[in-house]
C-alpha cells in the first residue's frame, strides 16, 4: 500500500497523524528536512513544482529525472533511507503553458504528467484548475472542464504507470490529489481580505467537485483510477501574501470538515500552510487536512540563516584584508534588482517598500535567485569564509540565539552549515508537532 493511503486510513480509524510535504528544490532546506525526520518513524515527503522541474528542465534546470536523481543522491550523502521518501509532482497540468493555444497546452501537460511518473514520482497532483487562452471568452470554463482535462491527464498517468511497471514490478502505483480550487502557487499577490479574511470551501462546491471529477472519469473508462484518488484540495480558509498571514480558524472551516466524514477514502490536502501556528497546524491536521504543504516559509528559513551567517562573517572578517567577503545580501539584491522577473508581480508600492519586500517579504521570492551563478557563489563563498574561521559563541549569539543555546546544551557542532540547517529546521518542527500522533 503506497503510504499516504496508510496515512489516510489510519486517519479514517481515529488516529489524528498526517504527513507534510516539502515543496522545494534547495538543497539545504532538504537537507535540514532529513535531519529532523532521520531518526522518526515519519516519511518525507518531497515534491516539486511544475515551473521548478518539467520536461523542458523548469526553472531548476532539472528534468523530473534528474529531480529524482539529486534527491536520492542526497538521501546517500545525508544517510536517510530512502525507502522513507515519497516524491510528488505538484500542480501538474498546463500550469505555465495558459497563455498559448489550449491542445497545444494540454499536450505539454500530457508529457510533463507523463516524465513524471515515469520517473518515479508516486504522488501527482493534478491541477487543471487554472484557465487556458480563451476559456474565458468562450464561456466555457466551468467545473466540467477542469475535470475533463484532469481525467485525460490521470488517463495518461496511468498508461505510464503501466509502462513503469512492466519495466520495474516493484514500482508502487501513484495516488493522485485532485480539486478545482487550488490557491495560487507561492502565495497571495495581495491581502486586499485582510479584514475578511479568505472563504473557506462551501460545502456545496468540495461535493460538486467530487462528482463532476467521478463523472467524467466515468466518461472515458478511469472509474478504477478513483481507487487511487486519496485527497482534494480545497481552501481552508489559510493563505499568506508578502507581509500578511490569514490564520485557520477551525469554527469557520467546520461544517466543511464535517462533509468529510462522507467519503471515507479522502482527505484534504491543504496548500499554502506556511507560516501557520504550530496549533493552527496541528488543528488542520485534527480537522482532516491530512497533507499540509510547505515551501517558501523553509526557503524563509533559509534566507533569515544565510543573512544571520553574512552577519557573522561581516563581524569576523571586515578588517581582515587577505580576506574576500561573500557580499551575499548585496549580491542577491543586486541580482533581484537586475532581473525583477521573478518577484515584480508580487511586490508593489513605493520604492522603500519594494526593496524591503524583495529581501523579506513573506513570498520570498529569494528564492528563485538562489540558483544563478552570482548568487550561488557568494553563498558558497560564504560558507567558505565561515569555515576558515573559529566563531566566537558570543558572535553566534547576537545572530542565531536558539542555535546558541543547542551548541552550549551540546546538541549540535558549531560549524557553519549546521547553523544554515538548524534555522531552517524550526520552521520543520512546527510541521512535524502537527502531523505526528499524539
């Protein structure tokens, strides 16, 4: 049984456990992720997304193959078992393809679904929620054709099982997330419903959902590709914007949460889960959102640890002339000023606002600089520089405090990366208090 069907029904049976899902391609916020889960009983679950990796490469550079192989090439080097890793595909449909003509849209999702499960991906979100060119203007884009185009894709996911499994018998079949109100990927562009707040899913519409998707399964021969359909997303009533967080409240998510009880095969997969409360966490999870993702709130992580040890570096090294300093926060900005394709529909406002937002914004959109020559190097640089070094625990202190205090209890080894990874850690924590049993 692939586990997150175990997940579900040990859910369904009364134990209140889940599993999250780590949607990045940052080697050290993976990295981190395996050294909080190593020594658990909890999977890892790791997807990416369909602008990171696809067919073309994405904007990682990696095809879903090459997604696979680095992950498991880090499993080897972090020794964390890989029989404890579930890879997913997330938001894959015609996602980045919706200003070109449909069928050719479709097509490109076709192959995309395709290289994934081929490359042994066992969890596939399936998400043909968004509109293509001229949906819209033709009055056609409705509930029935979301569930139509994902029905196609399922098909050819499953066909590439088939394909998978004649070469590899031991290859576990996918399970599929579906749904047609699946929130933006990488957060809100704007908290215009900070006083409202954001509407949780009717009741209505998450069972309208459900048989519209079984209807057109139906239509073309996929009734037993519903057997592997574990979770629907639905909007829990979270999101973040770049400097907005809407908090769950479970009185509103209620009678939704109740509608679950009757399908006793399926929970809800919450997306854009991050920077929720430990206990707002741990209430989803309670509440049936058994699967919370996560993704720019560990990159977050990420970016306050690497500014902590730029910090630290500046302080150790400034007046050391022999010495070339990383300049990694300049460097980053610089690049993000020079190439705001990456965060300039997400940041707006008065040119003081835009510069703090482009380095702390809840969006951090830092992340898709992380991979660009410049930046990488710097950041190696950094590390580098750290390395050469002793840091004074007193310099550690000032900067990264929690991880100060785990050095003098003696649970970690003050070494630069151990710092980077321990930053990004905390934001883990909160995820696994909200899915582990208690």
């Amino acid at each position: 049984m692939h586990p997150i069907k175990e997940i579900v029904s040990k859910y369904k049976n009364g134990e209140k456990e889940g599993v999250f899902s780590v949607c990045s391609s940052n080697k050290y916020v993976i990295e981190a992720s395996m050294d909080r889960l190593r020594n658990s009983k909890l999977y890892l679950l790791i997807e990416s997304t369909a602008n990171q990796v696809d067919q073309f490469g994405g904007y990682t550079g990696m095809k879903p193959k090459d997604f696979v192989s680095y992950i498991y090439e880090l499993a080897k080097n972090n020794e964390f078992p890989r029989e404890r890793i579930i890879l997913g595909g997330d938001h894959l449909g015609p996602l980045t393809w919706t200003n070109i003509e449909p069928q050719e849209a479709m097509e490109n999702a076709k192959e995309l679904v395709k290289a994934y499960v081929l490359a042994g991906f066992t969890k596939i979100h399936i998400d043909t929620s968004m509109p293509l060119k001229g949906d819209q203007e033709n009055g056609i884009y409705n509930d029935e054709l979301i569930a139509k185009r994902a029905a196609f894709l399922c098909k050819v996911s499953e066909e590439a099982y088939s394909k998978l499994s004649k070469e590899e018998p031991a290859a576990i079949h996918p399970v599929y997330i579906i749904g047609s109100e699946v929130p933006i990927p990488g957060g809100a562009q704007a908290s215009d419903e900070e006083e409202e707040g954001i509407a949780v899913t009717k009741v209505e519409n998450f069972k309208t959902t459900i048989e519209t998707f079984k209807k057109e399964f139906k239509k073309i021969g996929m009734e037993s590709a519903w057997d592997y359909i574990v979770g629907i997303v639905v909007q829990p009533g979270v999101e973040f914007s770049s400097d907005y967080v809407w908090g769950y409240k479970r009185d509103k998510a209620k009678v939704l949460t109740e509608a679950l009880e009757d399908y006793p095969e399926l929970v809800f997969e919450a997306h854009s889960t991050d920077y929720q409360s430990p206990k707002a966490l741990r209430e989803m999870v309670e509440d049936g959102f058994s699967i919370l993702k996560v993704g720019p709130a560990l990159t977050f992580g990420f970016r306050e640890g690497a500014f902590a040890l730029n910090n630290i570096e500046n302080e150790l090294l400034k007046y050391n002339s022999s010495v070339e300093l990383s300049k990694f926060i300049d460097i980053l900005d610089f690049n993000m000023a020079k190439y705001p394709k990456d965060w300039e529909k997400h940041y707006s406002g008065k040119s003081e606002k835009v510069k703090l937002e482009r380095r702390y914004s809840l969006s951090d959109r830092c992340r898709y600089y992380m991979p660009r020559e410049e930046v990488n190097y710097a950041l190696e640089k950094m590390i580098e520089n750290l390395n050469s070094v002793e840091i004074p625990i007193t310099v550690v202190s000032q900067f990264m405090h929690n991880q100060y205090k785990k050095i003098r209890d003696g649970e970690m080894e003050l070494t630069a990366i151990n710092l980077l990874k321990d930053r990004i850690g905390e934001y883990i924590d909160d995820y696994i208090y909200a899915v582990s049993e208690l």
